[in-house]
C-alpha cells in the first residue's frame, strides 16, 4: 500500500471521532465506547496493537461506528488477524456513504486485504453420507460451506470430516498469505461391526448359600445341646428331691398307721402327699434323663461333625424298668 494512502488513514482516524456527529445526548454506552476508543488509539501510538485490538472491539459493540470499525480493522491487519480485518474492511466500506472522505483510503485498504487474505475451499469426495459433520480446528462448520473459498488467517488449520459409522478423517493445511488452498475430504474407514450372534437363553443363576451357614447351624445345635443337659439336670434334681421327700412322707406314713391300714390325720395326709411326691419324682427322672440324654447326642453329634440334629429320632419306650431312651439318625 502507498505510503500517502496508509498516512492519509492515520491523519484521518487521529482527527476525525469515531462518531461523526450526535444529535441527542451521550448515553452510557456511547460515552464508554468513546473512552475505549480513546484507549485504543493510545495503545496504538505506542504500539501495543494487541492491547488496542479487544478495545476497539468493544466499543464497536458498544455503539457501532464507521470509524470504529476503520480502526479495528487496521488493528486486525497489524496483528496477523487477516480474515477478520477482511471482513471488517467490508463492513466499513459498506457503511461509509459515497460523500465521506475515508471511502476512498478504506476502498483502497479493503481491495489490498483482498489480495493478502488465504482462502481455503473444502470438498468432499464421492458419495459422501448425508448425516456428516465438518469441522476446522474448533469450529463446527456448516455443510453449506463445502466448495465455498472461505477467507482464513495465515497459518496452520486441522479440517475433520466425521461421518456416522466411519472413523474420522483429518487433513492439515498451512496457508500463506494470499494463498488459494483446496482439501479434499472423504469419510474414513468404517467402523468395525460387532458380531452377530444368536440369542442364548441365560442359565438360571444358581441360589446363594452363605458361607457361614453351616456354621451358624452348628452353633445353634450346641446351643440347643447345652440347654437340654440344662433341662435335664434340672429335671434329675427336681426328681431327687421329690424321691427324698416321699421317702421321708413314707416313713411318716408307716409311723401314723395301724396294720389294719387305720391311719390317723397325719398318717393320712402323709399317705397322699407320697404318693403325689412319689409321681412328682418319677416324672422329674424320666424328663431330665430323656433332656439330658437328647442334650448330649447332639453335642456329641456337632462335636464330631456327624449329621444334623433334625435327622435325628428320639424314641421313649419301655426299657427294664418301664423306662427308656434309644436315639436313631
């Protein structure tokens, strides 16, 4: 670009506002985008154009300008940032009307950008899948730009093809300035299909026992064996006490009656007390041997790790005595 054309810029972003004139008072917004502007262009003077850059871009949000965008664009350009001074070179040359005296210098700025901006075109080969999506570096880009020179910044940018049931397809590019790059994409390889095979019926899962079930029957056996040799030591005492004292009744008896079996009061009472004493203590023997008898089998029994208890029958019959107990597993 002349030297004259590019001076002529400057003079006229120095003197003129951004904002050619306002009719009504300053709102908030304007009067900071005015002072970012000022920021900006102080920035400039000393060279900081990454500083200045975000400033004036901001202000343009703030309050749109020409003269805003005129300088953001220089700005972009300054900074390597060439597709967007590109596009706001346009955008300034667009809105500046034809009497304006900055429309011949940004006329001449937006045909140079022209020529220094990279276009890449992207393609697809083939037939490509209808459900395919494009993306270069972190931009999602829509399928109506495929075939479309799209002005980009110098510089190396990734394009990704990703086509449903195919693996994604990559191919980098490093464009120079005014360079005019097509790539051609097409969808990767397909995925791999899993394998198809016939439906099995799931087997029945097997029930869960517990680990420390026999275990836990185990203890509940020699619990139960513990507390029947209770029972039947206590049904042995309670046998032997009664037995002495029908004994004792016994006696009393034999000292209180007549060999007529002529008894008197004492002789009486004594008499019917033995003989319920007498009963008294032979069901108290038979009950506690038989507890005691259970009791042991199945501490015996859990003891040596035989079968279990509820295996087991317990058998009262008549023994020698009219008494007994037998046991069978």
């Amino acid at each position: 670009m002349p030297r004259a054309n590019r001076g002529l810029l400057l003079v006229v972003a120095l003197v003129l506002s951004p904002r050619a004139a306002l009719a009504a008072a300053p709102s908030d917004a304007s009067v900071a985008a005015e002072a970012l502007f000022t920021a900006g262009r102080a920035d400039v003077e000393r060279g900081d154009y990454a500083s200045a850059c975000p400033k004036f871009a901001d202000s343009q949000r703030l309050d749109p300008a020409p003269g805003t965008l005129i300088n953001l664009a220089d700005c972009e350009e300054h900074v390597g940032q060439l597709a967007r001074a590109w596009q706001h070179w346009r955008e300034a040359l667009e809105r500046l009307p034809e009497t304006d005296p900055r429309r011949s210098v940004v006329a001449l700025r937006t045909a140079a950008i022209d020529q220094r901006v990279p276009r890449l075109t992207v393609t697809i080969s083939g037939a490509a899948p209808h459900d395919v999506s494009i993306r270069r570096d972190d931009l999602e880009l829509p399928t109506s730009l495929v075939g479309v020179p799209v002005p980009l910044d110098p510089g190396r940018h990734a394009i990704t093809l990703e086509a449903k049931g195919h693996l994604p397809a990559r191919v980098d590019v490093d464009l120079a300035e005014g360079a005019r790059e097509s790539v051609v994409l097409a969808p990767g390889a397909p995925l791999p299909s899993a394998p198809v095979r016939a439906d099995v019926p799931a087997a029945a899962p097997e029930p869960k026992v517990a680990a420390n079930d026999d275990a836990r029957a185990g203890a509940d056996l020699r619990w139960l064996g513990y507390g029947l040799v209770g029972v039947g030591v206590l049904g042995i005492g309670t046998g032997t006490v009664t037995g002495l004292m029908a004994i004792d009744r016994k006696e009393t008896q034999e000292e209180n009656c007549f060999p007529s079996n002529v008894c008197n009061p004492a002789g009486a009472d004594a008499a019917a007390e033995g003989g319920s004493l007498a009963l008294a203590s032979t069901i108290g023997f038979v009950a506690g041997a038989v507890a005691a008898a259970a009791g042991l089998y199945l501490l015996l029994r859990d003891h040596g790790g035989g079968r279990k208890a509820s295996e087991s029958v317990v058998r009262i019959g008549g023994g020698p005595f009219g008494l007994g107990t037998s046991f069978s597993p």
